[in-house]
C-alpha cells in the first residue's frame, strides 16, 4: 500500500515541541516584550554562543539580512559583487535593490557552490590590477557566496582571493544553520557578515518570518544594529538610512527554543541523506549529492537525473504518495531583471544543465527511517522499470 510522504510537513515537529513552544509564547504575552526586549536579545546570545561567533543582529527575514550586509558594507551605485547563479532569488535581488550588479560565475559540478577556479579566473581575464571591470568600468566590491543546501562553499579559497583583492565576503548561509566546513568553523563565521533565515521550512525556522546577520567585527555588529532601525544611533538620532527589520518577541521565543534541538533536527537530516546515499548508490541513472566541504546539513537533497525525464519521474513518485520538488528550475542568470547591464553576462553551463535535472526528495526530521526507505524503494522501482517514453528527449533523438 502506498504511504503519504509530502515534501516537506511541519505538523509532526509541532506536535512534538508544541507544549514547550506555548509555555514560551505566553512568557512574552505575560511579559508584554512584543518587539525587541530579553526574549530577542536572549536568543540574539545564544545564536552566536551556538555558533561561536561574536555578534547576532536579528531582523525580519534572511532577506533583509543580505540586504542590511550589504548596506552596512557600503555598496554603492553600479558596484559589482560576484556570486552564485543557483540560489534563491534573495542572495541576488539584494544586490539590485541596493543599485549593485550581481555578476554569475558557475556553480562546481559536485557541491554546487560558487567555482572559485572560476571566480579567480573571471576576475584575472575581465578586470584591470584596481578591480575594474574593463568593458563597464565598475568596480568589483565584493563576493557573495551561498551554502547551498546546507554545505559551505569553499571558504579557504574564497578568503584567499578576498584578500588578495581587498574584497569584502557576505556569506548567504540561510540554508546552512550548524554546518561547518573542513576546518570546522562554522557557517556564520566565514563573512565580513553571514546572512540566516528563519523561514519555517529552513533547518531552524520560526513560526512566521525571521533572519540575522551575524558577524566578529564589533564595528559591522553596530552599524548593523543601526542599519535594521532607520539608522538610528540613539533617541531621535539618526545617522544612516535604514529600515525598520525585526525578529519579533514571540519568534525569538520560538526560535530560542527551537535552538536547543538544531543538532538532533540536522542530525536526523545527516542519517537520512546518508540511507539516501547508500540505497541509491548503485543507480546509474542519478547522481547523488556529494558532501565535500566539513559538515553538510542537507537543508535539502537533491539528486540529478541522468537521462531520465524529470516530469515522468516526479509524477510516477507522487502516483506512489511521495512528494518532491525542484530547487531550482530557473538559474538567477536566467531571470532577465537581475542581469542589468548585458557587459557582465557570463556563461554558466553547469548551473543551466542542472536546472534541467535536478530534483529534491523528502528529508525532513521528523520523517521516520522506513518513509526514508519507502521513497529510496520506489526510486530504484520507478528507475529500474525505464522505457523510452521515460528516458529524456535528447537520447529519445538519439535512440531514434
Ligand atoms: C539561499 C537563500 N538566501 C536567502 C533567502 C531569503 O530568506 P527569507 O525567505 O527569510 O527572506 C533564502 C530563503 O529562502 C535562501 O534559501
């Protein structure tokens, strides 16, 4: 009999904490600290504690965090910042929105983050000794990297280029709360400031909307604090342009609480890919992901087809009650509004096949062992029953 695994659920994780969730709730109803106050600085405290990093400045949303750093880095008007095409929108349209061009390098072909080969080489051929793109004259300010799907990029190589060109690194790790890279330091710690969010569905989520940024430079942490509240500097005085970005009272109690198990939620999430991988593995018609960077916290799994055709394959999952999706069906270089000037477009051929063939199975942490062994069962079933109609159209043409 078919089981029913949705993609993604939240009911089971609630009925499990709900209890202690409500007990803190009511602590901020009693005590009335709706925005700001100890239940938002309590958590503020123990997020970096958790991450070994000296400051957290929480705001509304992992989108306002990527737009507060960036801000609080001083990007001006026509700015470059290199980063990633395979991201959620945010790690992009934060650079537009603040007058900056986001310029594509590819993603590698087996972490799926950011190339640094190919960031080192596109600032070598495109730029002059000053970090000045040669065709537009704007100038290369920084580098945004994101943790896609919970694995850090390579952060040894990215600062090494950082420095050597006196640029500034946000780190997008909103899909990478407690992931750590080779050399164990933690995600959050890898930037002049790293970005979270605490949408529901992320590894820590709250119940509504939620982000920070954290960062070790006590100067950042200050200007940041201003930054998420109009720029102001004390009573009436306000020095920079802001906006108004807060981690309510109630989501920072749920949060807080939440935090105390972010280790058992990844782990549960590190077993599953793990079962994943060993039940997969000798399928020669999907590659699995690869964790080569430190401590993945699978955010999500995501699996490539190999001459298989994605619609077919994610309907015969979901005729068997399983549910996937596609992160991410479209490459931010696709998306037409963020490339803003056509000099700066840049090919990105690992990250336009992927788009094609990639597909993201279940993996939350409340899921039981056995739906983790239903999904892998029925991947190898649907897999092994391959027909032409099946297979994708460029061996179709080929067969033909
Ligand atoms: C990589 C990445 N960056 C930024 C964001 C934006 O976070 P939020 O939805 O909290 O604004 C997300 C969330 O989906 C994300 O996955």
């Amino acid at each position: 009999m078919n089981k029913q695994i949705p993609f993604f659920n939240l009911s089971r994780q609630h009925e499990k904490y709900k209890n202690q969730i409500k007990k803190n709730i009511e602590k901020v109803l009693e005590n009335q600290a709706f925005i700001g106050g100890n239940f938002v600085t309590q958590f503020e405290n123990n997020f970096s504690k958790y991450l070994n990093v000296n400051h957290t400045v929480s705001c509304n949303s992992g989108t306002d965090a990527l737009w507060m750093a960036l801000k609080a880095l001083n990007i001006k008007k026509n700015d470059i910042v290199l980063t990633t095409p395979f991201s959620f929108i945010a790690s992009s349209s934060e650079i537009l929105a603040l007058g900056g061009h986001p310029v594509f390098i590819d993603i590698d072909s087996q972490t799926y983050n950011i190339d640094t080969n190919k960031l080192e080489k596109w600032i070598n051929e495109e730029c002059n000794s000053n970090l000045v793109h040669k065709k537009t004259g704007y100038r290369v300010v920084g580098i945004l990297p994101v943790d896609i799907f919970g694995q850090c990029a390579n952060y040894i190589k990215i600062k090494e280029i950082a420095q050597k060109h006196n640029l500034w690194i946000i780190q997008d790790s909103c899909q990478a709360v407690g992931a750590h890279d080779s050399a164990k330091i933690f995600a959050g710690n890898h930037g002049d400031i790293s970005c979270f969010s605490f949408y529901p569905t992320k590894n820590l989520g709250a119940y509504g909307d939620g982000g920070c940024c954290t960062t070790n430079n006590p100067k950042l942490a200050e200007k940041l604090m201003r930054i998420r509240n109009h720029g102001r500097k004390s009573h009436y005085n306000y020095i920079e342009h802001g906006i108004n970005s807060r981690l309510d009272g109630i989501q920072a109690a749920i949060l807080d609480k939440k935090l105390k198990y972010i280790d058992n939620f990844n782990q549960k999430r590190i077993e599953f890919a793990n079962i994943y991988n060993k039940k997969l593995s000798e399928l020669n018609n999907i590659k699995l992901p690869k964790n080569l960077n430190g401590k993945h916290v699978y955010h999500q799994y995501c699996i490539e087809l190999v001459g298989i055709n994605r619609e077919i394959f994610m309907q015969k999952l979901k005729e068997k009650g399983i549910g996937t999706n596609i992160y991410y069906p479209k490459g931010l270089n696709q998306i037409e509004f963020l490339n803003t000037d056509q000099r700066l477009k840049n090919d990105c051929p690992i990250s336009d096949n992927l788009t094609h063939n990639i597909v993201a199975l279940p993996i939350w942490p409340e899921l039981e062992i056995e739906e983790i062994n239903y999904v892998a069962n029925q991947i190898k079933e649907i897999l092994s029953q391959t027909n032409i109609q099946f297979l994708s159209k460029k061996i179709e043409t080929k067969i033909r």
